[in-house]
C-alpha cells in the first residue's frame, strides 16, 4: 500500500508540473495599417509603451503582409500581463508636417495579444468590424482632407 501511494503521489505531481495552468503567461501587441495616399510607407510612427518597457516602431520596422501589398504590420511585441499598454501614434508627410496624432490606452492581461489597426477613411469602418473592442479617430491636420479621418481600431483575443 505504501509503494502504491508513492507511486501515486508521483504521478500527480508528474501532471501537476505539466498541466497547462502552468504554462508562463504572456501579452502581445502588433500594429498593422493599410497603405494609401495618405499613410505611405514614410509616415506612420508608433509608440507602445508597457510602463516597463518601450517600443518606438518608425516607418522602417512595418512591413508588407505577404497576401496584401497595401498592408503593413510591426513586430509583434510581448508586453507585460497586468497595467496599461499605452499608444502614442503620429503620422506625418515626407515633408515632415504632422497629418495626425493621438493616444490612448489598452488593458494588458495574461495571455492576451492586441492587434491595433490603422486606417485613412471617411466612414467609420468600426461600424463593419464586429470583434472590434474600441476604436478611436483622429482629425487630419493638413488641407485638402475635409470630411476624413484617420480611425484606429482594437481587437484583442487569447493567445
């Protein structure tokens, strides 16, 4: 009966340290936006801040997706599980004159990847986007431009 119960007690701590609950916990944000007119491959600047870490992606560190040439994604990021991802994003011309900024902030949790989109429009394309989680918009700064929006959206899903 004592070998049983070793044995026993073996295998569960055997399931134990390989259960999936103790898998190490993990967040994740990535940037993506679409190219147009307006959004070149020159402008766009983000900032992910996790409030122990920061990540500044300039235009060189987006790039092409590999099924759409007008899409540009950032690295994908492991931010810390708990606090407040903030984002800082600013766009500008060649010319260096400012099209839009703004910022806002995402809650971070455990196993938890944002993806935030960028996008030059004139309808809200949230209305269209069902597992969005929050959008915000942004006025363009520079003429020619009456009516359009620079709108960032956010979905969050289990990693």
């Amino acid at each position: 009966m004592k070998i049983f119960l070793t044995m026993l007690f073996s295998v569960l701590l055997l399931f134990t340290a390989c259960s999936d609950d103790e898998q190490p916990a993990e967040s994740r944000a990535r940037i993506s936006y679409e190219r147009d007119s307006l959004l070149t491959v020159e402008s766009v600047f983000v900032t992910l801040n996790d409030g122990s870490r920061m990540w500044n992606f300039k235009p060189e560190n987006f790039r092409r997706s590999d099924t759409d040439t007008s899409l540009y994604f950032s690295p994908e990021v492991d931010t810390r599980i708990g606090g407040t991802l903030k984002v800082e994003i600013a766009l500008f011309t060649p010319g260096g004159q400012t099209i839009a900024e703004g910022e806002f902030g995402l809650p971070m949790s455990p196993n938890w990847r944002w993806t935030i989109a960028i996008i030059h429009s004139a309808a809200d394309p949230s209305v269209n986007c069902s597992d969005c989680q929050g959008s915000d918009k942004y006025e363009i700064l520079i003429p020619g431009y009456d009516g359009e929006w620079i709108y960032v959206l956010w979905r969050g899903g289990r990693t």
